[in-house]
C-alpha cells in the first residue's frame, strides 16, 4: 500500500512540474509577443517621425543633407543659417548652384543660397543681387512655391530678398528704379498669372517690401 501511495504522489508531482513549466513556457511566449510588438510598434512610430510626418520637400532637404557628394560648405550654412567665410571662388558657388537643375538637391540650394544672405557683405553682396533678380524673374513659380511650402524659411529671407533684389535694380536702373520696380511687377505676376492662387498673395509681399525699401528716406 505505501508503495502505491508513493507512484500515486510520484506520478501527481510529475504532472504539476509539467503543468507549471507549460505556464512558464506560455507566459514566456506572451512576454516575446508582446515585446515583439513593442519593438514594432517603436520601429513604426520611429518611421513615421523619420519620414512619414514630413512634408516632402522637408524629406529631399535631409537626404541632401545625408548626401556625401554635397560639400560640407553649404551644410554649415544651411545649419548656421548665415554665410560662411571662404574663399571667393567657394562663396560665389553658392550662387551657382541656386540655378541647379538637379530636382533632388535644388530646394536645399535654394535653402543655402537664402541664408547666405544673411551677414553678406562687399562683393558677394552684389553677387547675390544679381542672382536673386534673375532668379525671381525666371523662376518666379519656383520662387513662391518654396516660400509658400519649403522648411526653414521665414519672413526675414522674404525681406532678404526684397533687398537684394531692389539692390540689382539700383544698380543697373540707376535713377528710373520705380519705372523698373514696376516692370518686375508685371513680369513676375505674368509668369504666374495661370498658376496657383496661393502664388499671388507671395509676389504681392515680395513687391510691396521693394517699394516700402526703396521709399525709405536715406541718410546723409
């Protein structure tokens, strides 16, 4: 009789072992799933603050700014949001490549070239009134769709380019600038007269900080 009581709670202990490390093995499997499914849904959550939030002109600016074939030159400028000092030759390059016809890097150009503006002075100064006048006559439409939807620019770059731009005119229209001034209005609202309606209200701004510049008293 004690041997068979002895199986009997033999053969009881061998079914809770087995019944405990089925529950182990079944908790272990959930903790896995569910750690599984965190990492997922970290992954998930780290995509869509990578790229899925972005607006797309904001996604091309950062592959730019990955891209090892760009010069590091207009990296810092566009992190510094100011010009750079360098050589002549590297300064003036930036008003190169805001005419890129490149459709992955030219935002990120047009970026650079803005904030270039930005503690300009001397010969480069005039360079960059050459550019932006040639620029926004040109490629008006691109002009405004960047200030209407590309990262990073602001009313101050808008106000950059009103100067820069009336500083051509000064230059070249010595003494007839609001003939000229009144000139570029026609043209600018001519390119885009078949385009977007959010366009107008940009070359509006853009005129009127022309006018408001060159009606400024000036000194001495």
């Amino acid at each position: 009789m004690t041997i068979i009581k002895n199986i009997v709670i033999f053969v009881l202990g061998l079914t809770l072992f087995s019944c405990g490390n089925q529950q182990l093995d079944a908790s272990k499997d959930l903790e896995e799933r569910d750690s599984s499914n965190n990492t997922s849904k970290e992954s998930s959550q780290e995509k869509d603050n990578s790229t899925e939030n972005k607006s797309p002109l904001q996604v091309e600016v950062d592959n730019a700014l990955r891209n090892e074939s760009i010069d590091n030159y207009y990296k810092d400028i566009y992190n510094k949001e100011r010009l750079v000092s360098s050589d002549d030759n590297k300064m003036l390059s930036i008003t190169d490549s805001l005419f890129t016809d490149n459709p992955k890097t030219d935002v990120f150009y047009f970026i650079v070239f803005t904030k270039s503006m930005n503690g300009s002075d001397g010969f480069y100064s005039e360079a960059l009134g050459e550019s932006s006048f040639n620029f926004v006559t040109k490629n008006t439409e691109t002009f405004v769709d960047y200030f209407n939807v590309a990262p990073k620019l602001t009313e101050k770059d808008m106000d950059n380019w009103a100067k820069y731009i009336l500083g051509e005119i000064k230059i070249t229209r010595e003494g007839d600038e609001e003939k000229a001034i009144q000139e570029l209005e026609n043209i600018l609202f001519n390119n885009i007269a078949r385009k977007r309606k959010e366009y107008r209200p940009i070359i509006e701004s853009l005129i009127e900080k022309i006018k408001n510049l060159d009606n400024k008293p000036h000194n001495g």
